[in-house]
C-alpha cells in the first residue's frame, strides 16, 4: 500500500491522470494545495467515483504557500515515516513544489512528473506512457462540468448525401426553403399546414416543401409531417451530423459527442471528442453570410475555450459558406482553426483537415 500525493493547482488532469495510473487497491490519496486551489480536488474525487478511499488533505491558508517552513510543518504533520508515497510534482507553484519534494525526500518516495500534454510520466530515472484515456465526460466533470449528449437521427451516408446536394445540387430556390424553414426548428411541423397557410413573418408560408424533400430523398419518419428533430436536421443538423461521424470514423478519438449542453451555460457544443486526453470542440455551420457573423461565432468558441479552462482544449470552426480568404484571420488570431467549404468538396482537403487533428 502506498499514498499517492497530488499538489492541486488550476489544471487537474496530470494529478487524475497519474492516480488513475498509480493506484492500486488499498492505496491512499493526500491532496496538498492552497485554500484557493481546494475546490478542485472535489472535481478529481467525483470523476475518481472510488469508494473505500481513504483521502486526506492539506490546506494552506492564504499567504502560507510562500512561507517555506509553515509549508512544510503543514505537510510533516499529515506523513508518517511507516509509509510509502508516490509524489506528483506537476501541480501547484513551483516554490510550493520544491517544499513538498524538501519534505518527501526524508520519507520512502518515489517522484513523478506528468509533463502534460504528452502522454507520459517521468521519474527520475524513466519514461513511461500514460496508458489511461479520458472519455468527454470525465473531462468535463475534471473541470468542473456536467454534460448532456444527444443522439444523432440519421445515418453518415445520408448526412453524406446531404452534403453532395448542399454543395453541389440545390436550386438557388431550395436555400430560400432551408432559410424559411429555420423558424419551425422548435416544434413538429405538418408538411402539408406549412405549404398552403396564410404567409407570416416568423412562420412563413413553404410552397413546394414536399417536393423539395422528394427531390434530396428525405423521408420523414411520419408521412406529412417533419418532427421538431428532423427539421432541425434539415436545417443544419446533418453537417454537424456529418463531422460527428467523419471524425469517430477518421480521427481514431478516444470519445465523441454529439450535440452536447452544458449544464452551466446555454450554449450547446456541436461536435466534442477527446483524443490523446485532449479536448477538441468543433463548431459546424453551414452557412456564414457576413463577416459579423464568423465574428460572433469565434467569440462564441474562443469564450467557451475560456470556460472550460482546459490548457489542452482546442477549438475548430466548420463551415459550407462561399470561401473567403479574410475569414480565417480572426478566429486564427484566438487560437481557433477554421476550415471553409473548400476542404469538403476535394477528397485532399478534406484528407487535410482530418490530419490537422491528428
């Protein structure tokens, strides 16, 4: 039996990481951090979801993570000489660090450091791998996150389909039909009631709706009617659907999301996946009209990234809109990769993209 040490500090994925790597039945935990820091063990703990483990803690109050001999009283009074530790060294500042190591070396330790966001753990005389992969959800319950995933309603080479007559087959009047539609996203929808109605502002009057769906092969699952889901679906939703299953076919990720909310925020997240124990959230649009609108969808990932405060995190923005050379400067300019409608209709592009996240 030994207990593994964790100095908590901001970012908890090398402290979950090397426990899950460590522990053994029977282990101990000991968190060291300061009274800012401690409401981050919770998160490892709960995303941990061990029970029977003995789990210690030392707190320091404000001021005393820059005092060297109050530290190391705090941290002499919670070890025991009849004990084996491994210590995590990654977390926490550096003069909080070097305390720690001052102390443990007098004990039976064994040092280890996660240079994260690299896979492996080093010690003072090896290099081994991380073996352990975070799926979406323990990345997000680690910082803090509870998530709800939805289920996608169709299958990729429908989505495929649809992306063949986005890019290359719908009329100048079925884009007019698409937009319309937009303003029934949110309710079931009689395909019949929506073609012959009084013509509104905000529930607008669709002629020729059947036949657009006849013409792309779309069958609703109930005749002359399109579900909430499935005008959703029409309206965007098979490209988000697209990329959702181009990359758990192309990318080799750990995990993947579709259409994933936040419980904190409003804001849904098209596309999430964990690769390599780093979080990837990718934005998919198949139209952007106007520069203003790129604008408020990089802000959107940009400050969403923030939220997250994964030091690992990054964001991509997919787009079908008409390519425009300029578009790609601001969100680059907040770390955001873009991608317009060129790398979706070439084969090599899109090869491009897909190596982009590798």
């Amino acid at each position: 039996m030994k207990t593994i040490v964790s100095i908590i500090s901001a970012q908890p994925t090398p402290n979950y990481l090397l426990i899950r790597e460590l522990f053994e039945p029977g282990d101990e935990l000991l968190f060291i951090t300061s009274t800012k820091m401690q409401k981050n063990i919770k998160p490892i703990v709960d995303t941990l979801s061990w029970d029977n483990v003995v789990i210690n803690e030392v707190i320091l109050a404000d001021g005393e993570e820059e005092r060297w001999s109050i530290m190391c009283s705090h941290i002499e009074k919670a070890i025991s000489k009849n004990k084996q530790y491994a210590v995590n060294l990654t977390g926490g500042t550096k003069y909080m660090a070097l305390a720690v190591q001052s102390v443990f070396e007098k004990y039976d330790t064994l040092f280890y450091y996660v240079p994260f966001p690299k896979n492996v753990i080093l010690t003072k005389d090896s290099e081994q791998p991380i073996t352990t992969r975070l799926t979406v959800a323990e990345y997000m319950q680690l910082h803090g996150h509870k998530i709800k995933a939805s289920n996608t309603i169709r299958t990729f080479v429908d989505a495929k389909q649809m992306l063949v007559y986005f890019t290359q087959r719908f009329r100048e009047n079925e884009f007019g039909i698409i937009d319309k539609l937009r303003e029934y996203r949110n309710s079931d929808t009689q395909i019949s009631w929506v073609e012959t109605k009084e013509n509104e502002p905000r529930k607008p009057n669709i002629s020729g709706l059947q036949d657009f769906l006849n013409r792309i092969g779309f069958v609703s699952k109930e005749a002359d009617m399109l579900t909430k889901y499935e005008t959703q679906y029409l309206t965007g939703g098979w490209f988000e659907e697209y990329v959702y299953y181009l990359m758990q076919n192309e990318v080799g990720v750990t995990d993947i999301r579709f259409g994933v909310k936040l419980n904190e925020t409003n804001n849904d997240l098209d596309v999430v996946f964990t690769k390599d124990n780093r979080l990837f959230v990718v934005e998919c649009k198949t139209g952007i009209e106007k520069g203003s609108m790129l604008n408020q969808i990089a802000y959107k990932s940009a400050a969403l990234n923030d939220f997250l405060k994964g030091l690992s995190s990054k964001s991509y923005i997919l787009a079908l809109a008409s390519d425009n050379p300029n578009w790609s400067k601001i969100p680059r300019s907040m770390n955001i990769a873009y991608f317009g409608r060129e790398f979706f209709l070439k084969e090599s592009k899109t090869r491009e993209l897909l190596d982009s996240l590798k």
